[in-house]
C-alpha cells in the first residue's frame, strides 16, 4: 500500500512538473496567478501593481436635510445583504441623502469597481475629444495604435469601441482560465494582449461586449494626451469633481498600463461623484468636463444587432439603459457595482457588494431595478 501511494504521489509530481514546465515553454506565465486567485476579488488591488489617480482640494458632499432618515424597506436590506453588499449611497440634487454600510466596510474603503471603470474610460475618451486631443469618434483606431493598419483593422474606428462593435475574436470569458480577458486581468502586457486581436466581423454591424475594446481605448488616450490613464484621470476627472480620496487604478506591471476595462478602485462617496458628473451633463459645477454631444451619445442606445438579432437598446458609449426607463442609465461591474443616474428624481444611486444577483432581462441587472424601485419612493 505504501508503495501504491508513493508512485501515485511521484505521478502526480511529474504531472505537475510537466505542466509547469508547459506554461513557461507557452510563455502564459499568468496563469500561475490565475490558478493561485482562481475568481476575481473586490479588493483585487492588493495583488496588483497600481498607479494612483490624484485629488485635487476635496468637495465633501453636503447632507441633505433628510440625510439617513429615508424609508429603508426590510426587504431590500435582506436582497442586498443575500448578495453581499458592502456599500449603498443615494445623492440627491447635489447631496448626500443616505448612505449604508456593512460589516468591514466605511465611507472610505476602496473597492474594485471591476467594469464601472469602463464607463470611467469613456469619459476619459470624452475628455480627450472636447480637447481635441482625439477629433472624432469617426477617428480610426490605426491613427493611436500601429498594430491596426492592415485587413479589417484599418475599419476600425473609436466608435466602434465605445458602442462594443468592434467585430474582434477577443474571448469575453471570465471562468476560462486560457481566454484572454483572465490574461488582461493576471497578465503583464496589456499592450501586447490588447492589440493582438483580429478583426472577424465587419466594424459597426455586431453588438458584443468585449473588455479588449476599452483597453483600446485606453491605450488610445494615452497616446492621444501623451499622459497615463492614471494622470489624466485626476486631472480631468478626479480632481475637477471634488474626489476626497485617492483613487487607484491597477496596472499589469510597475509603471505598466491601466487595466482600462476594469480595475478602478475608490469608495462609494467617491464613485457617486461619476454619476453626479452623468446627471449634471458632463459638467461639474463651472467646469465642462466632456461635451454634450459626447454626453447624450452616452447614453443613447447604440441600436447595433446583438447576438439575439435584436438592436441593442440598452448600451450607448460603454453606458447601460434600462430598456424600459431609457431615461435612466448607470455604469454595471460584474460582482455587482452599480453607478445608477435617475435623472427625473436628480437622483444617483450606488451599490458596491461582492456578488451580483444576475439578470432580470437578457440586457438589465436585477440590483438596478430594486434600486429604482425603492427609489420612486423618495
């Protein structure tokens, strides 16, 4: 028996050692990380290198004179706590009305905001377009980005990015450890990575949401204001909207480039100061951060055929819309972080938590509409 278990634990040795030795010879050395992490993490930051996106002087929120003494429903507290909330702000007109927290979790913890950096990637985007550092969402890619002018990808244009119609083979799959979204996220060239992808569809005819495509666009920013994600980020968004925290922003190596798609990591305070910028317009106070044009495009469904045949109602410039209240959008991180814009009630609604609690609709998260629906209590 002693002699089963000791060739039984030296096969397993000389599996493990051959599998090793076949990831480096691959050169996919993330996957040790990927295998040692497994799922991804709201505090995720800590395993990685980050670059820290700047305040400028803080604009705490005021309170607003019904600050925590709106009705909270039992039964959305037990919804929220079932699918690990950790955080919960509600602005309105320009104040703090309520704010909740649970266990380990503050006013000033940083979490991973996972896709809501998406949305933060857009207006980035936006930005760079009211400078004229980009001349228009017509622009094509291969203009930042050498990689692109051959085939398909001299179709590609910054537009197509935003509205995730790029038409690219990149692999939207979060549980493969061998698809390219776990190598972006454990990985140690985004650029490489990122611009690898080729171009399978017509540009503009395919609505498919891709991460690659706001690595793009990062990528594209940076060339664009010859400045980092991170620093451009505090200059024209951070610091203008009165952020009280630093922010980090995590990178695929020290001094590396941004996780664009991802990995924005603030407090819920802070974030709600990105859809207060949503609702006010682009605009924070006298300071127009993107144009309204770029604004409304925003959160304008792009209309494009998803994989169902049906136009896309639902998604603008990296975006969400709810198909039945085209009148509220919000920015969606897949363990359910939520930067929610009500702009009839001049209302911004936050949720940060752990889990998310699925779909209600093929294209709508389900936290949304509790969210709006306790909302049209106020």
């Amino acid at each position: 028996m002693r002699r089963f278990f000791k060739r039984l634990g030296l096969s397993i040795l000389s599996l493990i050692i051959i599998l090793v030795a076949l990831i480096l010879i691959s050169g996919r050395t993330y996957l040790f990380k990927a295998a040692w992490y497994y799922t991804a993490d709201v505090d995720d930051y800590k395993i990685f290198d980050n670059n820290v996106v700047q305040t400028g002087k803080p604009q705490p929120w005021n309170k607003a004179a019904a600050y925590n003494k709106i009705i909270y429903p039992d039964d959305l507290d037990k919804k929220l706590a079932q699918y690990k909330t950790i955080a919960v702000a509600v602005i309105r007109n320009d104040s703090l009305l309520f704010e909740k927290y649970w266990p380990g979790y503050n006013d000033s913890s940083k979490t991973a905001s996972f896709s809501v950096a998406k949305s933060i990637t857009s207006l980035l985007v936006g930005a760079a377009l009211k400078e004229r550092k980009i001349r228009s969402v017509d622009q094509p890619v291969s203009d930042f980005i050498p990689e692109f002018k051959e085939g398909l990808k001299t179709k590609l244009t910054i537009k197509h990015l935003l509205t995730m119609s790029s038409g690219s083979n990149w692999d939207e799959s979060y549980s493969n450890p061998f698809s390219v979204t776990t190598e972006a996220y454990y990985g140690n060239d985004l650029y490489k990575t990122a611009t690898s992808v080729k171009i399978t569809k017509e540009p503009g005819t395919y609505h498919y949401y891709q991460s690659g495509n706001t690595q793009l666009l990062g990528l594209i920013v940076e060339k664009a204001t010859g400045q980092s994600l991170s620093a451009y980020a505090s200059e024209k968004i951070w610091q203008p909207v009165g952020a009280e925290h630093p922010a980090l922003w995590s990178t695929d190596k020290k001094d590396g480039n941004e996780k664009a798609y991802c990995c924005f990591n603030s407090n819920v305070r802070d974030f709600a100061r990105i859809g207060q910028l949503m609702l006010d317009s682009g605009r924070r106070k006298s300071t127009t951060i993107i144009d309204t044009a770029y604004w409304k495009a925003s959160i304008t469904p792009c209309m494009i055929k998803d994989d169902s045949g049906q136009p896309s109602n639902y998604y603008g410039y990296h975006w969400w819309i709810l198909p039945e209240h085209q009148d509220i959008f919000y920015a969606w991180g897949i363990l359910g972080q939520y930067v929610v814009v009500i702009p009839s009630k001049k209302l911004v609604i936050v949720r940060l938590g752990k889990e998310s609690a699925g779909l209600r609709t093929p294209n709508s998260a389900e936290i949304v509409y509790w969210l709006t629906d306790w909302a049209n209590e106020f």
